[in-house]
C-alpha cells in the first residue's frame, strides 16, 4: 500500500507530478482523497454512521472514522473513488446517487506523518438497516450510528459524549454489538475544524429533505 501512485497536487487540484503513498506523507505532498459520509432518518431521527477502524490499520486503528473514505490513485477520477465504498462497505453505489459537499482541503502534522489533502466530500442518504454492510476486515472492524443531533453537539464543543449503536465483526467473521458512550478521543484527530464544516454542510442538506 505504501507504494501505490498518488498524484501530487497543487492546493487548488492543479496536477504536478506522481509519487508514492510513503513520499505523499513524508513529504507532505498535496493530494487527493475521496470522503463518503452515511446519513440514515429513522423516525424522524437522523443518523450518521461511521467505521471503526481495523486494529490493523497503520493509522488511527480502533478509531472511529467517515464511513468510507481513502485515497485517489495516480489514474484515478473522483467517480472511481467509489471503489472505496464498495471495497469498505460492501455497497455498489452511482456518483448520481451522492450529494457533493464540495472538496475541503485540511493539513494534519505529526511526527510520522504529514497529511494534506484535498477531499473530494460526498454524502448518501442511506435508506437501508446498519446491519446491511459488509465489512472489508482487514480495514473496518464494525459501524456504528450515532444521532446526528448529538455528533453535531460534540464537535460544537456542548456535549461530552455521544451514544453510539452498530456492530463489529471479528477476524474469524463472528459479529458481536457495539453500544457504548464515547467522547472525542473516539474518533480519528481530524482537525475540530474539519468536524464542523462537514456537519454545516450535511446539516444544510437535511433541513432541505424535510422542507
């Protein structure tokens, strides 16, 4: 995985050149990925699900995640993004059926790594039960829902913890529940930033499904 092609980029997407995963990070090289977020209405209630990262994962593993998401190889286009959808979740989905939030540039530095990407963000209004998914093991270990109402709280910083709800299945393929009360050590270190600009534009869209 390392050693996939990802184009670099300019902070406004214009191309530069090619190099690898490991060169992108060490680096600190633009780039592009592509963020799928799931938003379920059950009982007038809505829901967003997210995927807790494989234990596995070399980044943030046991962390609660967008609901599928990962990186655009060198030959890619934003449409073939979908492949991480389908490889994640087990949903084989149009670009058609995905409302596009826009692309959000954000930069995160640690010691090991230096992430700056441009997000080509989408979100889909899944209609389906959370139990619909198939995991991709060696990348998600379960999902979870969580009332929007209560993330949206979290990362506006008047609410500690948040209720989530969904499952997880093991290496052998045996599913156990997931219910728990987690505050934002959780969930991947996305800049706060980060958090609320994609909960104002999901939040803009909702309102518009119940006008």
């Amino acid at each position: 995985m390392e050693s996939e092609l990802i184009k670099i980029v300019d902070e406004n997407g214009t191309e530069l050149g090619v190099a690898t995963r490991e060169e992108i990070h060490r680096l600190g090289h633009w780039h592009e990925t592509f963020h799928c977020w799931f938003v379920t209405r059950e009982n007038q209630v809505d829901y967003i699900h997210l995927q807790l990262r494989s234990e596995d994962k070399k980044d943030y593993p046991n962390l609660l995640d967008i609901t599928a998401a990962g990186h655009l190889l060198a030959e890619e286009t934003v449409e073939d993004g979908l492949r991480e959808v389908k490889e994640e979740v087990g949903l084989e989905l149009a670009l058609s059926e995905l409302i596009h939030l826009g692309v959000i540039s954000y930069e995160v530095e640690r010691e090991d790594l230096i992430d700056r990407e441009r997000t080509h963000t989408y979100l889909f209004l899944h209609e389906g039960p959370i139990n619909n998914y198939e995991l991709q093991k060696e990348e998600v270990a379960g999902i979870v829902k969580i009332e929007f109402q209560e993330f949206s709280e979290l990362w506006a910083g008047t609410r500690e913890k948040v209720c989530i709800e969904g499952f997880g299945e093991t290496k052998e393929g045996e599913f156990f529940q997931i219910t728990d009360s987690v505050g934002k050590e959780a969930f991947v270190p996305h800049e706060e930033d980060f958090y609320q600009e994609i909960i104002k534009k999901i939040s803009f869209h909702l309102e518009r499904t119940k006008q």
